[in-house]
C-alpha cells in the first residue's frame, strides 16, 4: 500500500486501550492498518464497512473521507474513543494565513467519539 497524498484525510485520533496514547490515523494506509493488525472486534457491521470503505478508497472508487467516516462509525461501534476536527459548522476560527485579521478563515471544531454518533 501507498501513502499517496490522494489517500490522506483529516487528522483522526484513536484511543485503542486503556492507559494507551491516542493513534494517530490520517491515511487510508493507516487506517486500514489499524483496522486489521489492532482492531479489538472482527465481526461487527460496521467493522467490515470501515474494511469495504478502506478498499474502495485505495481503489478510487470513493474518496479518502469516505474511509475515514467509516473509521468513525466503526469506532463507535466498537467503543472506541476518538478526536477529530471537523471543518465546517460552529467552533473557533482560524485563519488561513495565521494573520488574525486576514478575511478568508476557516471554521473548525472538535469532535469527541465513543459509541454516541
């Protein structure tokens, strides 16, 4: 597999276990890894989607995102913790230049998983 730059999305933070340090996850390279080499449940619904969505992204057939979304949900399901950052929406402001008084910002906020999407 290939880290290719098309196969990146968004930071994703996963808490595997207890007393353990959150993974860092932003590729579908890695997220794939994860799902087969440290993933606590191999039969759940939305553990083999998070399996399809990697695939598929590594194949073209959807975007990165795609994957990670699916990586979220299997979280979920599985009770995983996570952080990630979402564009879009409500939260705090950060722009683009680092300049504060620059126009063009972007709009970010935190999100917090563990089965309650």
């Amino acid at each position: 597999m290939s880290s290719d730059m098309s196969h990146r999305f968004p930071a994703l933070w996963l808490l595997m276990g207890v007393g353990e340090r959150y993974r860092l996850v932003e590729t579908v390279d890695e997220a794939a890894q994860v799902l087969v080499q440290n993933w606590p449940l191999d039969n759940g619904s939305r553990y083999l989607g998070a399996l399809a969505a990697c695939r598929d992204a590594l194949l073209g057939v959807v975007p990165a995102n795609a994957a990670r979304e699916a990586l979220m949900r299997a979280a979920d399901e599985a009770l995983i913790s996570y952080i990630c950052v979402v564009q879009g929406g409500g939260g705090f402001n950060l722009s683009k230049s680092g300049n504060p008084g620059h126009r063009s910002r972007l709009k970010y906020r935190a999100r917090f998983g563990f089965g309650t999407w």
